[in-house]
C-alpha cells in the first residue's frame, strides 16, 4: 500500500530480491517451530502465537512471487495452525472465532466499504443464519410445524450453502424500508432494524413457538465427520475432530467470501458501488439504478454472514438471543474500520485482530497483571484488570482514529479520501449556484 | 425532434421554479438555455434528466414519453449530462470515471463478475479500449490513472463530459461548461462542445452564462426568468430582444 510504501524505511532493503525470501522463509519457519514446540497455554505461547500470526502479515507484504505467497499461506493455515490446535483447543477455538469474524468484516466490508451505507445492525443476518440451522437441526421447528423431525446432520452441508441465500434474502429485506436514507438515517435505522431481529428472537416463543425465546436453542446438530479424517488423522480424539473440522468449514467460508468480494469490488458491479459511495446523485445520473445496486450491496454483505451463522450455531451448539445484541454489529464495524474501510486486507486484519484483542490479548493482560498484584506489586484494589478490559480496547480504538483514521491496510482510494488536504475545487473558483 | 418538452411546471411548496416550460430541441443542434441566477435553468434540467419528476406537463425523448422515470432510466434511453458544480467521482481515477459512465451500456451481472466469464472479460477489455478513445476525443487519455479531485479545473470538466458521453447519449446536456474558465480555457471547450456535434453527431443543450460562449454556438437560444420562458430565438434575436435585456440588466437599461 501506498502508504506505507511511500517513505523508504531502512526495512525495504530487506524485502527485495532473494533475501526477501530467505528472511520471510526463515521467520515463518522460526515461529511455526517455536510455536509446536510449546504448546501449553501461557503468556509465551500467546506472544508466540501472535507472531506467528504476523507471518500472515509479512507473507502479505513481502516482495516474493504470488505462487510462492499462496503455497506459504496454504501451509500455515493448513498445516501448521490445525497441528498446533489439535495440541491445544484453547488455540484453535480462536482461529475458528477469527475466522468467523473475519468472514463477517468481509461482508459488512461490501456494505460500508464499497457501498458506503453505514449499517449498524448487520449481526442480524448472523442470527438470521444461526436459527436458521439451529431451528431445523433440533426438534424446535417440531414446535411450529406439526410431524417435523429434526434433519439429519449431513444436511448442515447444505444448510452451509443455503445460509448463504437466506442471508441474503434478509439483507435485501432488510435493505428495502432504508433504500432511501443516506448517511446518519441509514445508520439509525438499520441499527433499529438489527435489534428488531434481536427482539424478535426472544419474543418469538409465542403464540408460536418457532425460537424459543431468551431460553435459546441447545443441542444445535454439528456436521457428522466425515469418515475420512478419522481415518486419516487416527491420533486425534472426537472433540478435536470436530474442532478441526469446524476450523476447516470457517476456513472454506472466509476463503468463498475473499473469492467473491475481490472479484466483485473489480467489476462493474464494484463500479458502481463505489460511484455511489461516491455521490449517489452523479451515479444515477450516470445510468447507475441506485435500487438494485444497494439491495445487492446489502444481499451480498449479508450473504456470509448468513453461512457464518450456520456454522456458528453448529460450533456452539447452542444458540441465544443475547449473542445478537448490537455490541457485536459494533464490533464487526470496528474491524472493517480499524482494518480500513473499502479494504480487503484491511478487513481480514481487522477481524483477526479484533477477535484476538478481544478473546487472547486483553484476557491475558488482566490475567498477567492480576498474577503481579498476587505477588504483591502495587496495584489498587480499585483496579480489577479484568473490567478494564473493554476500556483499553475502546482506548486503542480512539488511538488509531486519531493517529491512523484510514485504518491499518487501507485501500488506496479511502486513504485519499482522509488526507484529502486538496481541495477538489481549485480555491478561487466560485462555485456558482443557480 | 429529438427533445419535445411540453408545458412543463416544476413547484417547491409554493415557489414555482419552473413555469409552464415548453422547449423543442432539432437532433443535430446546439440549443442554449440562458438567464439571470435562480431563473430556474437547473431545475429544468433537472426534470428533463429525472432527478425531479415535474409537477406538471410532458417530456418525450425520441419519439417516446420518459415524464416520471428515473434518472438512470432517463440515461438508458439516451440523455446525459454534466453538473454545474463538477460531480465527478473523486477517489476514482480518470479511467473509472468515465467506465463508470458506461455502466448501462455494459452487461456484467452478479454470476458473470464472479466467474469472470469469458464473455465478461471480453466486455470489460472492449469497455476500456472506448474509454481510452473518449479520454482522448477530450484529451485526457495521458491522465487516465491520476485520481479525478486531482486534475486542473478545466480537465475536470472535460471528463465530466467523457463520461457523460460514456453512456453513449443521443442527447447530451451541459450545465454551465465553461464556468469559471479563463478565455483560453473558455476557447477550448467551444471547440470540443463543436466536435460532439460535429464529429459524433450528439445534440446539445447548455446551459451557460458566459454570451460569447452563447452567441458563439448556439443556434437557438431560450431564455428563462422567474421560472418562466420569455424569449426564444436565434442568438441574434436575443441578443436585441428588450425582454431579454431587461432581465439581465434591470429596467433601467432597456430606456438607457
């Protein structure tokens, strides 16, 4: 990106020719050993963890052949990640939530990043997805539909595809009524709208019990393993398998939602959000129907986390209204933010970091500093690390929208759009109003 | 005729900005709308091109009715325009500018854009080789990956016209295109508003303050005031009519 790349550091000398592959190499190689060498959970595997992690980072940035990147990448999320999880679930049960997340600041990504319509109830199409697998996959769709069994859980497969398609359906849904709202309005409403399906989840235990309420849905199915991992992977025990199989789905979605999001932000159809993120007023006048340009924005954005909510509530196994609260659509907002809006990259980043600020980094900071007080460091009793947690997340946040406000990868355009220091106008032309 | 607008009446509330307007325009022509600020010269355009649907009257293009569709329709069917206050998109680059005026005229939809079918990608290779010769019918073609916001004024407006004529008008209507230019740059755009017409035979509509610019091109002139049409003609008409005068320089003048 440009703007990093445009003030030559000292550390570009690094990354150019063979030596950018022998270093990247040796680094990812270093972490991954370091990494499956220590597998028991502690303050060093959580450090090493994260630099492993920053190897996604540096393969990303470094100078080496794209063939090479994928077959670096591949390895590390196919190797090395599930080998060091089977060892420790604590591990992969954060790349699992990562992934889910990351998947989810991709779609909410098409909706604020490309189209520019700000939505602050996207986690509804999370839930959407969530009882959509969890109402037919246990006897709750029994409740309202007499003589129903619960579906055979090889059917989560095709549930996995169909969340796409309900998602997306709710996401034009739900796109309709603020169609034509811009800006703040369109905020507040979807942010109205998100809650509306929060609280239609708990009341919707009557008259007719189709969620359950606030009780929530339990033994939600998981996907039956597949024969041949078993086979395959004989050292591993049931939970694990299911762990890994779960972390194989995530993976399978993000990859399907970065496929369609970088294809489509490079097509017409990218064109045409991005002239209406833009101005909407020259983008219909440009031939661009604003309508059906928005409703996909909002179908497509809504369509992974749609699948995602299936996986969810198959990974959980129990799903309940307060998991759909607003704090999460804020949450996702703040990965695409932090990552840089409009950018894919930045919004992998921002899901990855987030998720592990939230479950890894900040847990462990309170643990740490709660470990220090035992041992008789000064800190008062006012203190609790532990309800802090949320305050220093909210502080790194301030940090970056004062110091970085295009994000941490932004995309080209968006990073203009916040430096814009000249002024689309030349000064000294009136600018004349009929 | 290719425009044929009919008693058209455009009110806010109670403010009646366009009154009762009726204007023919000859495929082939350069026509020009001119008079005082505020005399309702943008709103008309405005409800020729959809963005306000008028209050009352009729609009046929082309033989066919286009009153109350809407402004992406109203480009569909052959009319394109640019702004008075430069809207281009400005974190898009030259070359996206004027792909993103082709937009109607290309077909790629969601299936196709993600699989990248061959047909997709033939489409999309042919969609920049025409913005290519757009960008140098208006001479921009060097500049094609510079961000729009970052180019002179008066190469912004000259992409405001590559991309409205991107969604290959029959009709294309200018809103003030030569505001705030200097004599040379004010030459220059009478050159290439000349070569619409006479190299790709598009009809034009300008709206324009500046009279030489006026007298210069235009070969019927309409004048509004108050939202009302008081004088049309050719410029020479015009430029001796004492309505006309008066408007522009008050009462007093006309005795003068």
């Amino acid at each position: 990106m440009r703007a990093l790349s445009a003030s030559p550091s000292p550390l570009s000398a690094l990354n150019r020719g063979p030596l950018a592959y022998v270093l990247l190499t040796a680094y990812l190689l270093l972490t991954s050993v370091l990494l499956l060498t220590n597998t028991r959970t502690s303050l060093g595997t959580d450090i090493l963890f994260i630099l492993f992690l920053l190897g996604f980072l540096l393969i990303y940035r470094a100078r080496v052949a794209g063939l090479y990147k994928l077959a670096l990448g591949a390895i590390m999320l196919l190797a090395i990640v599930p080998y060091f999880g089977a060892q420790n679930a604590y591990y992969i049960e954060l790349a699992i939530q990562a992934g889910i997340f990351v998947a989810l600041a991709l779609g909410l990504n098409v909706v604020v990043g490309f189209a520019g319509l700000l939505d602050l109830g996207y986690v509804a199409f999370f839930a959407v997805g969530a009882y959509l697998w969890g109402i037919f996959s246990t006897d709750q769709a029994g409740q309202f539909l007499p003589g129903f069994t619960p579906l055979p859980a090889e059917s989560f497969y095709l549930f996995l595809a169909l969340g796409l398609f309900v998602g997306a359906f709710f996401g034009a849904l739900l796109g309709l009524p603020v169609l034509r709202l811009r800006g703040d309005y369109l905020a507040i409403v979807t942010l109205g709208l998100g809650e509306v399906i929060r609280v239609l989840a708990v009341n919707l235990d009557r008259p007719v019990n189709i969620t359950n309420g606030s009780q929530g849905i339990k033994s939600v199915a998981r996907p039956p393993l597949p024969e041949v991992m078993r086979t395959l992977l004989p050292g591993l025990n049931d939970p694990q398998l299911y762990q890994l199989l779960i972390y194989l789905m995530a993976l399978l979605v993000v990859g399907l939602s970065v496929f369609v999001v970088y294809r489509l932000k490079n097509s017409r159809i990218g064109r045409a959000w991005e002239a209406i993120r833009e101005d909407e007023t020259a983008a219909i006048a440009m031939g661009i129907p604003l309508v059906r340009m928005k409703l996909l924005a909002f179908a497509v954005g809504a369509s992974f986390a749609g699948a995602m909510g299936v996986l969810f509530a198959a990974k959980q196994q129990f799903i309940n209204p307060p998991t759909f609260d607003l704090l999460r659509s804020i949450g996702i907002l703040s990965m695409v933010i932090l990552g840089g809006m409009g950018s894919i990259p930045g919004a992998i980043l921002g899901g990855m970091l987030v998720t592990l600020l939230d479950l890894q980094i900040l847990p462990r900071i309170a643990t740490e500093l709660g470990a220090l007080k035992r041992q008789g460091v000064v800190i008062p009793d006012w203190f609790d690390p532990a309800q802090y947690q949320r305050a220093l997340f909210g502080l790194l946040l301030i940090i970056m929208m004062i110091f970085r406000p295009e994000g941490i990868l932004p995309d080209q355009r968006r990073s203009e759009e916040m430096h814009a220091g000249a002024p689309a106008r030349p000064s000294g032309q009136p600018d004349q109003s009929n | 005729m290719l425009l044929d607008a009919q008693h058209v009446t455009k009110t806010f509330g109670g403010l009646v900005a366009v009154n009762d307007v009726s204007l023919t325009v000859e495929p082939g022509s350069i026509v020009s709308v001119i008079g005082p600020n505020g005399a309702g010269k943008t709103t008309f355009f405005n409800v020729l091109t959809g963005i306000y649907k008028p209050t009352s009257g009729r609009i046929l293009f082309d033989g066919a009715e286009i009153t109350g569709l809407r402004p992406d329709q109203i480009t569909q069917r052959g009319i394109a325009r640019t702004f008075q206050n430069i809207r281009l998109f400005n974190n898009m680059t030259v070359l996206e500018n004027v792909l993103v005026g082709m937009h109607g005229r290309l077909h790629a939809g969601l299936w196709g854009s993600l699989f990248l079918t061959p047909a997709v990608r033939a489409e999309e290779q042919s969609a920049r080789k025409r913005a290519f010769e757009l960008l140098a019918f208006v001479g921009l073609e060097r500049k094609h990956s510079e961000l729009a916001k970052n180019l002179p004024y008066g190469d912004q407006r000259r992409l405001e016209i590559a991309r409205a004529m991107a969604t290959q008008p029959k009709l294309i209507l200018l809103d003030e295109p030569t505001a705030g230019m200097n004599p040379q740059e004010t030459g220059e755009a009478i050159h290439l508003i000349r070569r619409l017409r006479d190299e790709l035979g598009i009809t034009v509509i300008l709206i324009e303050h500046d009279m030489r610019v006026v007298m210069t091109i235009s070969e019927r002139v309409t004048v509004l005031d108050y939202g009302a049409k008081i004088a049309e003609g050719k410029p020479e008409e015009i430029r001796n009519n004492p309505q006309v005068i008066e408007a522009y320089l008050g009462r007093g003048a006309v005795v003068a």
